[in-house]
C-alpha cells in the first residue's frame, strides 16, 4: 500500500488539449497531450511567442523619429 500511496503522490491528474481526455503524469513533468495524442501532435508546428520591437533611444528627438517610421510603415494596413 505505501508503494501506490508514493505513485499518486508522484503524479497529477491532467486533461489532454487536444482530446479532452483524463490522465496522469508526472509532478514534474509539463505534457499537455495524453499519451496517445501525443505522438500525433508532434509533427504539428510550435506556437509561435509574439515578440515585442524594442528600441534604444537617447532622447524624445529619437522617439519621435522611430513613432515616424513606425507610423509610415504600419499606417497603410494590410492588402489581403
């Protein structure tokens, strides 16, 4: 019995984010598919983090003249 008790502690119980089903996983583990989902959603491509324009600036003159580019460049929208 202390064996199965050390299992559920060692484990948590999770739903897959592609089928919804329950399952169990390691504590330390980050899995979001089960694991007969999980082979399927391998050749799916990875999510891609949107990433934030960072500028370095020394003054206001500087700001003004990125806002300025930024604005040329993003003020047409797109042409789909």
């Amino acid at each position: 019995m202390d064996s199965l008790n050390e299992f559920l502690v060692a484990m948590e119980l999770k739903y897959c984010e592609r089928c919804g089903g329950l399952w169990l996983r390691p504590k330390k583990e980050c899995g979001i598919y089960c694991p007969e989902c999980d082979p399927q959603m391998a050749d799916m491509p990875k999510s891609r983090r949107r990433r934030a324009l960072v500028v370095a600036v020394e003054s206001v003159d500087e700001i003004e003249t990125c806002l300025a580019e930024l604005a040329g460049v993003c003020a047409e929208g797109g042409n789909a």
